[in-house]
C-alpha cells in the first residue's frame, strides 16, 4: 500500500507541472515571435498581450481533483506506516 500511495501521490503534481510547463514554452515562443498569446483562442495572435488568467483560475475542477488524489496517496502512505508500525528489518 506504501508504494501505490506514493505513486498516487506524485502522479497528480508530475502531471500538473508538466502541463503548466508545457503551456508556458507555448507562451513563450509566442512570445519570441513578437506575438501574445489568447488563452481563450489558445492561439498566438498580434497585438497587445491579453491579461493572464492563472492555470487555476482556467482548469479549476482538473486542478482540484489532481489535487484531491495526491490528498488520497498521501493518506495511503499514512495508513501504510501506521499499519506497519515502527518495524526495523
């Protein structure tokens, strides 16, 4: 139970941060170009840079229930120490 609580904990922030990461790199070369990026057309587009939402404030149920699972993992790993106690082997 140990190792699939420490798996369903770092699951959900591994995802998370490599789809922030992979959002901003998109950001970015819009950026390099000279361009901005709209988050509703999720486009690069001329103009002005439009106000940026926070990834939260845009995914906020996909965020929560990430968040909700690793919460499941961490108390996984919680249960499973406490079950196997303070054994030295």
């Amino acid at each position: 139970m140990m190792r699939w609580g420490s798996i369903v904990f770092s699951l959900p922030a591994i995802l998370l941060l490599s789809l922030y990461g992979w959002e901003l790199s998109i950001v970015t070369a819009c950026a390099d170009q000279g361009l901005s990026y709209d988050f509703g057309l999720d486009k690069c587009v001329q103009g002005a840079q439009n106000i940026e939402t926070p990834y939260y404030a845009r995914h906020t149920i996909f965020v929560n229930l990430m968040l909700l699972i690793s919460v499941l993992g961490s108390v996984m790993m919680t249960m499973a120490m406490i079950k196997r106690g303070m054994q030295q082997d």
